[in-house]
C-alpha cells in the first residue's frame, strides 16, 4: 500500500480505493446504493455495503483499520480536528465517482 500524505486530496485518496477495489472485487460498484451511502456507518459506507459491514471488508482487502483505511478513503482521520468535514468531503467523491463510473458504463453499452 502506498503511504498517505498528509497533503492528498480526497479524491487522491478515494481514487486508490476504487485502485484497489477494482483490483480486489471487480464490479464493486454494481453493490453500491448511493441513497444510503454513508462513510459514518460500517454496513453503509462503501465497505460495508461491498463486503457487508466495514471491519469484514477491511479485513478482506489487508487493510490496516487505523491508517490504510483513511489512505484508501474508506475513513477520515482518527482525530476530531475536522473529521466530519473529511467524511462529508469523502462521501462526495465517492458518489462522484460511482456516478461517472455508471454513466461511463451506460454508454459503452
């Protein structure tokens, strides 16, 4: 896992988690439903919803639950300096991106 640094965006870090979903659980994106996704809750966030709860899916893709979590944009820091600002800020780019992915899809049909 490339280490984070403390100056990756949001979309840095999402855009190696889709890296590495892509890599581990093709077609993970077919198992997300935007209305619920929610990065503050383990079997809503992305994790929880691919792998059914966000421990398990952490677990399965080797993750380190404190840091290469937060590096793959499952989660934000583990501090309160504005963690809540992070989450929001994540799950944005995460919708964004599954957005674009599926229309992406749609016209490669």
């Amino acid at each position: 896992m490339t280490a984070a640094t403390e100056t990756d965006t949001v979309a840095t870090r999402v855009a190696r988690g889709v890296a590495l979903l892509d890599e581990k659980k093709p077609g993970w994106d077919g198992h997300i439903h935007l209305p619920t996704l929610d990065i503050m809750y383990g079997t809503y966030c992305v994790l929880g919803q691919v792998f059914g709860n966000y421990d398990t899916g952490a677990r399965i893709l080797g993750l380190d639950i404190r840091s290469d979590v937060v590096d793959c944009g499952f989660n934000g820091p583990f501090n309160d300096e504005g963690r809540w600002q992070d989450m929001c800020e994540l799950k944005h780019e995460w919708v964004r991106v599954i957005t674009s992915r599926r229309q992406n899809h749609e016209v490669t049909l």
